[in-house]
C-alpha cells in the first residue's frame, strides 16, 4: 500500500476496533430547550468489514426507547469512499430495523465531523455526529440536532467510551494521577465515602479517568484521601471538564462540597520509573454498598525535596530507602514524583511549584503494620539513611499517610473474607515512632 492510500482517511476509524463499555446521556426531550438528563450504560464491540474499507458495531443495553418495552439494541455501519475520502455512517436500531439516511464527513485534527439529514418527531433537522477525546483506550462521541438549517445546534447525546479487555475490565493508563486529601466538615466522612463509592466512581472513569483507590486516613477521623489516574495531561483536562460539566456532579455536588472544609491539598504525579506505578487491580471493584471486609492498610510515603527527585533521590529511594521497607516486611507497590506540567484544569487547584517523591506500601492488616514498623525502627540503618537524607536531599521528614481503603477501592480486599478496616489507631504505641529522626 502506498502512502498516499495508507493516509487518506480509511484508517481514521481503526482504534475503534474491539470491546467498549459505554457511558450514555441522553436529553428526555430535544429541540424544546430541555436539560433533563437521563444515563444508562451500554456495551459496543466493533470490527472492521470490506479489508478495511468500512467496520461494523453493535450496540447492547438494558434500556429502553420511551413507549417501547422492550431493550434497545442498535448498529452502525461506516464505509469509507476512496475517491471522496469521506466517510458515511449508517444508523439503525430494533425499533424499527431501518437504516437511517448517512451522516458524512471526515477526521481534521483528531476530530469528527459528520453530517446529514435527519427527522425529528416528524419534523426534518440536521443531525451532526462529533467524534473527539480519542486515545488508544477512550473515546467520546455525541449527537447534536439542527432545526434552523445549522446556525445553531443542541447535543442531545452523549457516549462516553472505555476500552475493556478480555476480561470485560476497563483498560487504564495512569501516566499522570492526583493525590488527592480532603479535610472534612467534623463527623462527616463517612457521608462522603459513601457518596462517592455510590455516585462518583463509574462516572469518572467513563469520561476517562481512573479511580485508582479510596481511602480513610486511619490517624485524622475527618479527613479523606484518594487517587485518581489520566492518559496524560491533555486528557486530564478535557476528562475533568467533561465530569465536572456533566449531570452527575451537578446532581450531587451540593451534597459533596458540604462535607468539605478544604479540597485543594492536591499533588500531580507521574510514575518515578516506567511501570512503577500501581499495577492493575487484581480482582474487579466492589459493588456499591458492598461488606465491609477491608483489612489492608497503605502508607503513603511523601518525600519534600530540595530539588528534582530525578537528579539523585530517586536513584536514593531504590538503593537505601527501598530495600529496608521491604526488609521490614512491607510490600512496596509504587513510587511517583512531582509532575511539573502547568494545571491544565486550573478549575481544580493543585500545589504546584514543590518537589515531591512519593512511595506506596502496602501491609496485610494493622498487625502486619506494626510488626514492620518495629522492625524499622530497631534497625539502624534505617534512621541513618533518613538523617543522611534530611541533611542533603529533604526538606523535612517525609510526612507519613496510614490509609485504610474504602468498600469500593480497587486497592482494598474485594473478594477477600476479613474483617473490617477500621481498626483503632493505638494498635501498637511503639509503632507510632515509625520514620521518626
């Protein structure tokens, strides 16, 4: 194939090949200045027809049209011309086996554009379909309707897309995340967690996010810690937009925010080392109000530097500070460093301007904690490392977050039989001299 062929459009739609989960919002009601929302989910597998030439997927959910009782299944069949380097694509759904008149356009600049003719409630409009936010494993398209010949237009769609692997598990690529710590209204966490485990966790990862783990700080009753990961920065502003425009903040944030005092303590991060980030779950999330059998506890690890991690602690932090945490018998699982990128989401403030390291240790439950505390602290070597340390590369002494996670967090015990992780904060006094100088 030669490179004038290779290029002219007939690939625009190969990253859509494969398995997707889907995230809908719908408009009840168009064209009449509505904005009553109505979600639901869907799956999508799409394959390539024709050598290429075109592809075909289908579209599966469990809701229904409005007056139709049975589940709504629909398709789209796409065909690229060669000579017009157009695409056409072709709708129909169950309701009434029909493909609709095409939608035709092309891809500038990693977008979309596609329009034709359509019929709304029997009156003709403009119909426009926009693919844009495409990565290797996320995509976003949405409707919009014209009634006045397109001088103006109203989204009435919106499909949020997230590759799924062989196992139907979302596909994540975390190389920027947010450590995020909130200080609670007094009494009022548990509101929140619940909330969020509830509300808030499939909507962020269907406009692309990922909810890597949520915790309860075990050491301050009123504060909450989570993570959240993003293919990138760019993707990190327009997922965050695309969230925090979307129906399901604007329905609960009220609710949200009267939990909180402060939201702004708020790290940008990136993987200290290619994969050191925190590997992939390995059993799916909990369901929402699911038991409580979390026994693991994390402690995070944040390092204020003087400068760049990358000019010396990182290689410090693998030759001494690693090895001891894992003599002690914790499980170290991932490191990160300051992202140094401007805040592409300036909406959401983050501390920008410091230098971090941060480090993740995983124990199996407090007792296992403890017993690695104690054996940090009778060990010389490790308070000489970290004095060694404070007198050239830190600030201060790494502030130290014990982190007990949430029912729905990917990081907690899903599928694990234990007990609960709300065990009491003086497990063990010695242990609180852990990390001490």
């Amino acid at each position: 194939m030669n490179d004038n062929r290779a290029n002219d459009g007939r690939h625009d739609f190969d990253f859509f090949h494969g398995r997707w989960l889907l995230r809908n919002e719908r408009l009840r009601q168009r064209l009449v200045g509505s904005d009553d929302w109505e979600t639901f989910a869907a799956t999508q597998s799409c394959e390539p027809i024709l050598g290429g030439l075109g592809n075909l997927d289908d579209f599966v959910t469990d809701w229904g049209r409005p007056g139709q009782g049975e589940k709504f299944l629909g398709m789209t069949l796409r065909l690229f011309n060669p000579e017009t380097r157009q695409w056409s694509l072709y709708w129909a759904g169950n309701h009434d086996g029909v493909l609709e008149p095409p939608v035709v356009g092309a891809f500038k600049d990693g977008v979309g554009t596609f329009v034709g003719a359509a019929e709304h409630e029997g009156r003709p409009v403009l119909a426009r379909f926009t693919w844009d936010r495409i990565s290797a494993n996320t995509a976003h398209w949405h409707q919009a309707f014209s009634a006045d010949g397109g001088k103006t237009w109203e989204t009435n769609w919106h499909m949020w897309m997230r590759r799924m692997d062989e196992h139907d598990r979302l596909v994540h690529d975390d190389a920027v995340i947010e450590l995020r710590q909130y200080t609670l209204q007094p009494g009022r966490r548990e509101e929140l967690e619940r909330l969020f485990d509830r509300e808030f966790v499939e909507p962020q990862e269907m406009v692309g996010m990922h909810v890597i783990g949520q915790f309860r700080d075990l050491d301050d009753d009123d504060r909450y810690v989570w993570l959240r990961g993003f293919p990138s920065m760019a993707a990190r502003a327009a997922s965050l937009d695309a969230f925090y425009t979307g129906p399901v903040w604007q329905r609960h944030r009220d609710a949200a925010n009267a939990t909180m005092i402060d939201s702004d303590n708020v790290l940008l991060l990136r993987p200290a080392r290619a994969g050191s980030g925190f590997r992939a779950a390995p059993a799916a999330r909990a369901a929402v109000d699911g038991a409580r059998n979390q026994r693991s506890l994390y402690v995070a690890g944040i390092c204020s530097l003087n400068s760049p991690a990358e000019e010396g602690f990182t290689d410090l932090f693998d030759t001494a500070f690693a090895p001891l945490l894992r003599a002690s018998g914790a499980e170290l699982v991932a490191t990160y460093l300051t992202d140094p990128s401007p805040n592409t989401f300036p909406r959401l403030p983050v501390r920008e301007g410091e230098r971090v390291f941060v480090w993740f240790a995983r124990y199996a439950d407090e007792d296992h904690w403890a017993r690695a505390t104690r054996a940090l602290n009778e060990d010389p070597r490790w308070r000489d490392t970290l004095v060694e340390a404070m007198l050239g590369d830190l600030t201060a002494a790494p502030t130290m977050l014990r982190l007990g996670p949430t029912v729905r967090s990917e990081l907690g015990d899903a599928g694990r039989v234990g007990a609960t992780t709300d065990a009491g904060r003086d497990n063990d006094a010695e242990a609180e001299l852990a990390y001490a100088v």
